[in-house]
C-alpha cells in the first residue's frame, strides 16, 4: 500500500500499553507493515537476523532495538516512531508492560494524548492492564481504545471477545475510564487492523486503522482559561530584562497587568518579544515568548505571573493524587524537592489519606508506624511545602495543576493537585501569610514550652522616645534570666545594623522595619524564647500585623505610656532638642502622629511607676499566662 | 497552533531548561541540517543571540566546503566556536580511511573519545545535541535530558523518567546530560521547517549536476551521497514524503554489525 501524501496538517501522539507480552511491539510492528510505512528492507533485514540468530521472527524487533531486549523478547524502554495516514502524521509511543519497567510506561504514557489498550485474548485481563488503566486516566489521557489481541488463540472466538470486553469495561468504568471501543483483533495475522478480517465476520468494524483517524482527536489546549505564565528564565543581554517562558494557559498581551506569585509584585506587559517571527502584541497558549515589563521589579526563575484578576492558589498545603516510580520508597519525615512548572521547593508529606494497589484497587494498609508510599504504589495524600508554591488544581488547568518530585538525583514520582476549597488570595499582599501553613520539625512549639515551662511569646514595648522602652526591656530581661527562664531582647539599633541595614526612616521603610522585626520576633518565640522588643512602632497597623503572625495568646502589647511634655523632658538622647530645631524631619511625637494601642495587654505609665514596679508589672502577667501550662513533652 | 510551530515552542522551552540548569554548557555543531537547525533554535530561544558555546568535533575527514560555511556563519552569527579533534590518533594514521581501523573504531576514536576530550577540558556538564528519534531504532529510545556517566556511558536500560516537561537535572558529580531538543523532529520536519524559515544550509543537501545529494552527511570517507533531483528545499520535501529509504542508509558506519549503532551509542557516541 504504498502512498504518497499531501502536505499533513496535524500530528497526534498515541501510546501502545498494557500487560507484559500481549503483543504491543508485535501490533506497531504489524501496523507499520499493513499501513505500507516501513522503511525500504527493513522486514527483509528484521526476517534475515532471526534466520541468522536461530530464532522465529518477530514483529516485535522493529520496535525492540536494544539487544537486550530482542535478547529476551521484551520491551524495556519506549520508543516513538512516526507514521502517516490521509489524515494525518502519527507518533506511536511503544510503552514496556512489564512491572519492572513501570517508569518508562509512564514515560512513554505522560507524552500521548490518546491510547490503545491491548489484552491478550487468551490470557484475559491481567494485573499490568489494569495498572495501566488505572494510570492512563491519572495522566490524564482520555482518549482510549482497547484492542483485544491475539484473537487467533482462542479460534476467534466472540464469546471470549464478549467476556473479556464486559470484565475490563467494568474495571475501566471504576476508575472513572470510558473507553471509545474494544477492537478483537491478530497482530501476528494482521486482523482488524488496518483491513477487516474475514475470521470474524461477526465484527462489523471499525478497524485500528479506521479508529485512529475517525474516533481519535489532537488535543486542542482549553479555551478561555486564566494566564498562567511561569518564568524559566530573566535574560539581560542588552540593556533590557526579559523574561522567558511559556504560556501555560490563556493567553497574554501588551498591556496586561500581570501580578508574580510569589512576590505579589505587580507590573505591566511593555512587550512580546520573539525573534525572526510576525511581530505581535499577543502569544497564545503553548508559545515560548520573552516578555517586557513597564515597572522595572525583581521576578526570577520560579516566579509565575497570572492577570491580577484570576491569580493561581498560593499556599503550602495541597491534597495530591500522586504515583511512585522511585527505588527507594517517599517517606514521611523525609524532605524531598518538589517541581512544578518551574518552581522548585523543598517538600515532604503532610498526612497520608489513602494507598491504594492501582491494580487490584484495594487499600493497602501498613503494619508498623511507618508512613511511606513504595514503588509503584498510588496514594491521595496532602503535600507540604517548605515555601508557598503557586498552582491551580488540576480540574481548573492542567500544566500548573501536577508536580513532580525528586529524590536525591531522581525524578521519582508525579502527582496531579486536588480540589480541596482551598483559600483564594486577596489583593492585599501584607495577608498573605494567612495562607502559609508552617513548616514544622520533630520537636513542637508546644513540646519547647513544656521543656521551658514557660510559654515562648512576643513582649511588644511600644511607646514614645524617652518613654522607658529600653530601660524596661533590659531590666525585665535581666529579671527573667534569674527566674531561670528564656529572654531575649531585640534592640533596635543592633537590627537596623544586620538585617535591616538597607532600610532608612521613610514611612515605607519603617513600616518594612518592624514587619521584619516581628517576623524575627515570631521565630524567637516558636523557638519558646520569651523575646522583648523595644520599638516606638508609632503605627497601629504594624504592630497589628505582628500580632497577626504570632499565634494565639503569645503576643503581648505593652504600652509603655508617658506623656510627651514628660519624655521630653528626659530626652536622654538629645532627640527632642533636635527636633524641635526642625534637625530631625518626622519625629514621632512632635512631628509625626503616634497611635496609641486600642487593645494592649498591658499598660505602664512610668510617669507613675519606678522600673522595678514596672518590669514587676510584666513579670506577673506574663507569670500568670504560663499557668494552664500543662503540655508533656 | 500549526504542527511544526508546536515543535519549535517545545524545542525552543528545552533549551531554555538547559540554559537556566548548567553552568557549563555546550552545543554540538556538526555543520549539517539538524545542527544548523538547532542553532536556528537556539536564536529562537535567546531571542537573536547564542550565548551557548558551539562545539565542533573535527575528524579532518569533514568536507572542505562545511569548513568554509562554519566559519563563515561563526564571523556572521557573531558565535562561540570551540573545535575539538583526537590529534593522537590522526598523527599515528590510526584511521578507517588509513585502513588501520575499522569504520566503527575510527567514529570511536575521532568522533566520541575527541568529543570526551572536549567535555573534559571544558569542563562541560551539559552538551545540547541536535539526534531525532526517526534516525535510528536507539536514539527512539532517547530522553530530553539523557545523563551519562563519569566514562560518557549511556545506562539505556535504566532512563529517568520524563514526563510534563520536567527533566533530570540533579546528577552526580562528574556525570553530564545530553540535552537533544530535536528528539521529537522528524527528517521531513526539519526540511519543512528550513524551508519555513528559510534557514541557510551547505550546498551538499541539494542535488548536483550529476543527479547526486547527500541526506546525511558525515565523515567523506562514511558518507555516500544518494541518487537525487531534488536540488531545492521544495523538491526535497517532496522527495522525502515519498521515499522509503532511511535517512541513514548513505551511513557506512552503521552498518558493519547488527548492534554496531548500539555499541557506539552506549559508549558515548552522539
Ligand atoms: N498467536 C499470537 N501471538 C502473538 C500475537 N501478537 C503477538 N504475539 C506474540 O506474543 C509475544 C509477545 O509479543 P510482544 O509484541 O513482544 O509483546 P509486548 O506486549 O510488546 O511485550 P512487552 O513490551 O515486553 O510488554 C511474541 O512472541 C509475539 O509473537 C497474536 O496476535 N497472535
Ligand atoms: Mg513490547
């Protein structure tokens, strides 16, 4: 049937899986001879090494190039070759079926966007075609014919086609599987495949010919999806920064304000760019473009950007449907690099739901406490994740909404994200840290305090210069040292030194101060420190947000009250002097607003009070908050 | 999306992988289609510049003409060249053509064991090389991101998986990957897509007076050009979606066993 074709328009993908030694070489193998599309001598060449090497001829070593595997008559790795029908241009993807070689079948699998299922009629349904099945749809593959092989076997016997196809139509339909058809068909004999065959008059057709051009179709990537436009790359090399990547869904174009996960920093496409290709102000889904920014920001490598309107899930936590390839079994308790898109992050898992034999569909239960999931195992599980990551669930869009995870120098595992209503993020950037689930260790915040036997917690001085801040805190520290407890005072100055030694006195800046300050405060007190800082923090809202980030009950507010003709009058530093001659612009109190705190724990005026009553003031609280401490380590 | 396009956003995303995840990359350059597609790519890529150094493995057995249009796109394109050859084996005359060695042994010597001299003086943990699954029955059976050992060995019975475009990029010290952005090309794509850009090639692809052009070109000594009249990209189109005979069969090398192609490729051969 040679053939001569016109110019073809598409190309579809499509892997050949199921059991160990059913017959999927030997049917690509039959499929490139009946459809003309084997190279000039090959069969001649294929029939004359096994007539050399003493062995019976098969199709198979078309496909089986490795001597290994034509050493043993079977498939190791996959493998792609290409044909062409009227229709359209081929890519047939060979998968293994054995067990050992589960990885490669993924490999192979991961890549197309339809399949052919073959069973063997004789043997019937065996563990591999239901594992296959079963990971097919994981891959989401939908596209699925099953091609009941070997029909020669049993005498072309319909009633073994029937039975097979009523045992395996309900195993696929279980798993959420709907295939388009099942073919009975000889790959060694060359029945149904691209002619009827005449020893089973009682099929009507089509055959695997016919069903690949009329049943199957090349995917189309999904319409009117968010933007999804993860960053692989920032290139300077000219003036400009661009960044390059692929569109992963939607669509983007100048003018678009788009905002990065995770920074949640905000700009606006200037250009598209390309090179030696039609200019435009617009790239589609699928296209690997560099891109232009208006504001100058800092984006790098694993950053995703998405139109403000519609940005992709950011958090910490995700339920997963994941499958593992790796030697050595995922365990909990054991870090692993998560990739997803082009972001990479430390992960581990959260908590286990369910394992399951993807072939048996059972549940597999661990004796033991050990939590893992081993090789070639499926479990629905929630993942952690060192840092947010950003990404969509799979129903919603399907390249941000899978992973893979790595073990040591291995690609060992896949997974596609769940929905699992998780929180959508508000614009306000500040809150983003709702989202962010904590990463814990071994040993708890909880178990630390009962080691301690006191609580770790944030003792929050604010208050004008000259009010006493300092003097309280080193006191007070000095005070719970003897007591045998854990203090540490944060001091201002030692902070603006080391990591806030970029930021200056503009309100920005002083706000970005104690966000920071707070943050390192949190730390020290998860770490069940007793940590005081002396800050004036004039604004409601910054202190507010420390107090948002410090769990429950762990931060203190005192505000150490004096009246400003007071502190004035102290000016142990000079400041107010300088101030008022105009030397110090936005001096708190005389020049810039102070906001006194609504809902402080505790209030001191040490215009009333000596310091020992003062930091005795403190010790009592914080004495009588430590008394429903029960924890065991 | 039209076909070929799919193909070049897919090449185009590989080597920006590739790019971002060595520190010390190189690209094979063998002068003829695919490589000169896959500088075109490349250009694609990184949006008119190639900041990947080309590597060209020199036998002294290349075609005079293919030196010539090397460095004249070197000084055009404004490219990186570094040339690598096995000095020690061509002046003992160690050669097939020598008849010293055999097909097989001489491609082992100035082909793969030059190419690891290459690597090792660069110190190169990632080489971009421009193979396709269609060309023969191993290179089907390649990865993207393909590692290799310390001794430039291909454990082809134990590949990382692949899948949703995330690669093997974590590998043991003195390991290198193989990264091939063209795996998914096949010969008639990669003549569709010269004619589509319209990308310069070296004269010996298309047909001469005497009714000769090469489809592969390698070594002169290995390379034997095929019966043709096609002596323009159109014509070559058309010829190839006819022809039944493989790409490689003007490849003399390939053919000295069963598993010669085999043999090489596992020991480190392109
Ligand atoms: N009688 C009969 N034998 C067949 C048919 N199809 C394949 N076989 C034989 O079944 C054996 C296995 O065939 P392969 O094509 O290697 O099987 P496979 O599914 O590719 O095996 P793996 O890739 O190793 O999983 C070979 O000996 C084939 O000749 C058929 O239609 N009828
Ligand atoms: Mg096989």
């Amino acid at each position: 049937m040679q053939q001569t074709f016109s110019n073809p328009t598409e190309q579809l993908k499509i892997v050949i899986v199921g059991h160990v030694d059913h017959g999927k070489s030997t049917f690509v193998g039959r499929l490139f001879n009946d459809t003309g599309s084997l190279p000039e001598g090959k069969l001649e060449q294929l029939k004359l090494i096994a007539e050399r090497r003493g062995v019976p001829f098969e199709w198979a070593n078309l496909m089986d190039a490795l001597q290994s595997e034509r050493d043993q008559n079977i498939t190791i790795d996959t493998t792609q070759i290409w044909f062409q029908t009227k229709k359209r241009q081929y890519v047939i993807i060979d998968a293994p079926g054995h067990k050992e070689f589960l990885k490669n079948m993924v490999t192979g699998a991961a890549n197309a966007e339809a399949a052919l299922l073959l069973i063997d009629a004789n043997e019937g349904v065996q563990e591999q075609s239901r594992r296959h099945g079963y990971l097919l749809n994981l891959l989401g593959i939908k596209q699925i014919a099953v091609l009941v092989n070997k029909m020669d076997l049993p005498n072309y016997s319909q009633a073994r086609f029937d039975e097979i196809e009523k045992e395996y139509r309900a195993f696929l339909q279980s798993v959420g599987v709907i295939p388009k058809l099942f073919i009975p068909i000889s790959a060694y004999h060359g029945d149904n495949i691209a002619t009827l065959s005449e020893k089973m008059l009682w099929y009507k057709g089509p055959t695997v010919l016919q069903t690949l051009d009329e049943e199957f179709r090349v995917s189309q990537p999904q319409e009117n999806l968010p933007l999804r436009f993860p960053i692989q790359d920032v290139y300077r090399f000219d003036e400009r920064r661009i960044l390059a990547g692929r569109v992963e869904a939607g669509s983007i174009k100048v003018g678009d304000k788009l905002i990065f996960s995770p920074t949640n920093k905000t700009s606006t496409v200037k250009t598209i760019e390309r090179w030696n290709a039609q200019q435009s102000d617009s790239a589609a889904t699928g296209e690997s473009i560099g891109v232009t920014l208006t504001e100058q920001i800092f984006v790098e490598r694993g950053a995703m950007a998405a139109l403000e309107t519609s940005p992709p899930y950011e958090l910490s936590r995700f339920k997963a449907r994941l499958f593992w390839l790796g030697r050595n079994a995922f365990k909990k308790g054991k870090t692993y690099k998560l990739k997803l898109a082009t972001q990479e992050v430390e992960c581990e898992i959260d908590t286990v739901e369910k394992i399951i034999d993807s072939s048996t569909l059972e549940t597999i239960t661990r004796a033991g406490s050990e939590v893992f999931i081993g090789r070639n195992e499926v479990a629905e599980l929630r993942i952690r994740t060192k840092r947010p990551v950003a990404f969509d669930a799979i129903s919603e869009i399907v390249p941000t909404g899978r992973f893979v995870i790595v073990d040591g120098f291995d690609v060992s595992g896949g997974g596609v994200i769940l929905d699992d209503n998780y929180p959508r993020r508000t614009s306000d950037s500040l809150h983003k840290s709702d989202n962010i689930f904590w990463s814990h260790g071994k040993v708890t915040a909880q178990q630390r305090e009962g080691r301690n036997n006191h609580k770790g917690c944030v003792v929050w001085l604010t208050g004008l210069s000259g009010a006493g801040k300092s003097t309280i805190a080193s006191e007070l520290e000095r005070e719970l040292f003897n007591q045998g407890k854990h203090v540490y005072v944060l001091d201002g100055d030692n902070m603006r030194h080391g990591l806030n030694s970029d930021l200056g006195f503009s309100h920005k800046d002083r706000t970005e101060n104690i966000r920071r300050v707070g943050e390192v405060a949190k730390l020290f007190a998860d770490a069940g420190v007793v940590v005081v800082t002396a800050f004036i923090s004039p604004y409601r809202s910054d202190r507010d947000l420390v107090r948002k980030i410090t769990p429950e009950g762990r931060f203190v507010e005192v505000f150490v009250n004096a009246p400003v003709e007071v502190c004035e009058q102290r000016d142990p530093k000079g400041l107010y002097a300088k101030a008022r001659a105009g030397e110090i612009k936005e001096f708190t109190g005389i020049s810039a607003p102070y906001e006194a705190p609504e809902k402080a724990e505790l209030e001191i005026h040490t215009d009333k009070l000596t310091v020992p009553e003062a930091v005795g003031r403190i010790v009592e609280y914080l004495k009588q908050q430590d008394e429903d401490l029960s924890y065991s380590i | 999306m039209d076909y070929l396009s799919k193909l070049e956003n897919q090449s185009i995303y590989i080597m920006r992988e590739a790019f971002n995840k060595f520190e010390k990359l190189g690209m094979l350059w063998s002068i003829g289609k695919d490589s000169s597609v896959l500088l075109w790519l490349a250009r694609k890529a990184f949006l008119g510049h190639v900041p990947i150094p080309l590597v060209h493995v020199d036998t002294s057995y290349k075609i005079p003409s293919m030196i010539e249009y090397r460095d004249r796109l070197v000084k055009e394109w404004n490219l990186q060249l570094i040339v690598g050859g096995n000095e020690a084996v061509l002046k003992e005359g160690r050669t097939f053509p020598n008849g010293k060695a055999t097909r097989v042994e001489c491609c082992g010597t100035l082909k793969k064991d030059a190419l690891k001299a290459v690597l090792d003086k660069h110190k190169f943990n990632g080489v971009i090389v421009g193979v396709r699954r269609d060309e023969e029955p191993t290179r089907a059976k390649e990865r993207y991101f393909s590692p290799r050992d310390k001794n430039m060995e291909w454990n082809v019975e134990d590949q990382p998986p692949e899948l949703w475009d995330q690669f093997k990029t974590d590998f043991e010290k003195d390991a290198h990957i193989r990264i091939h952005p063209l795996l998914h090309w096949t010969e008639l794509n990669i003549w569709e897509y010269v004619e589509r850009e319209n990308i310069p090639l070296i004269p010996l692809y298309y047909a001469n007076e005497k009714g000769e052009r090469f489809r592969s070109i390698g070594c002169y000594p290995c390379t034997f050009p095929i019966k043709s009249k096609a002596s323009n990209v159109r014509e070559i189109i058309e010829e190839l979606r006819c022809t039944k005979t493989p790409e490689r069969a003007g490849r003399a090398q390939d053919k000295e066993s069963e598993d010669a192609f085999e043999k090489l490729r596992r020991d480190g051969y392109m």
